[in-house]
C-alpha cells in the first residue's frame, strides 16, 4: 500500500512539473515571436505599432526602442515614452513604412492591371 501511494504521489509531482514546463515554453515561444515580429518592425517614427497588455490597457505609438528586455514605445497622443516588458503584451500589431510602400505598390499595380484589362476587351 505505502508502494502505491508513494508511485500515486511521485506521478502527481511528476505530471504538475511537466504542466507548468509545458506552460513555460509556450509563453517563451510567444514572446520570442513578439520579439521577432518587433525586431522586423525596427525603431522610429515609421515602426507604428498597437500594444494590448495583458491588464487590458492598450499603448499606440512607435517604436523608440527594442532590446532583449523591453521596448520603449513613444504614444502617439501624449508624446510620452511608455516602458513595456514583453511578459506584459497579449497582442501586438505594427506596420512601418516599407509595409505602407509595399500595399501601395500593389495597389498601384493592381489598379494598373484593371486599366489594362479593361482596355484590351
């Protein structure tokens, strides 16, 4: 009987370990793609992003900084600088100016490709 409680016990721990490891890695692995998503984004005024925070407040600005720790991001209401953790951020969405000239471009070309259509019916 003392074996089987021991095993049942042992197999609890073991199981609750395995959980929060699990747990663990999926909160990493979602902040590794934040931080790569901010990192193609880049810094400035053109790295415009929307923060959503886990406490439910939302910051939007640009990016005035990005390091392994946090990011600064610059609001774009107050001009104040907002420190933000990634541990912090649920949802993160930017664009810079490279994504604004890329849709435009598609845009133009799609427009263009209508005109042409168009035209050779």
């Amino acid at each position: 009987m003392k074996k089987l409680v021991s095993f049942i016990l042992v197999a609890s721990i073991q199981i609750l370990f395995v959980g929060s490891v699990i747990a663990e890695t999926k909160e990493e692995k979602k902040i590794a793609k934040i931080k790569s998503e901010i990192a193609k984004l880049g810094t400035g005024p053109d790295a415009r992003i929307e923060v959503k925070l886990k406490s439910g407040a939302k910051v939007k600005g640009h990016v005035a900084e990005a390091n392994p720790e946090h990011l600064v991001i610059t609001e774009a209401k107050t001009g104040q600088n907002v420190l933000v953790s990634y541990p912090q951020i649920k949802q993160a969405k930017g664009n810079n100016f490279n994504t604004r000239i890329a849709i435009a471009i598609g845009v133009i070309a799609f427009v263009i490709f209508i005109i042409l259509a168009g035209g050779a019916s």
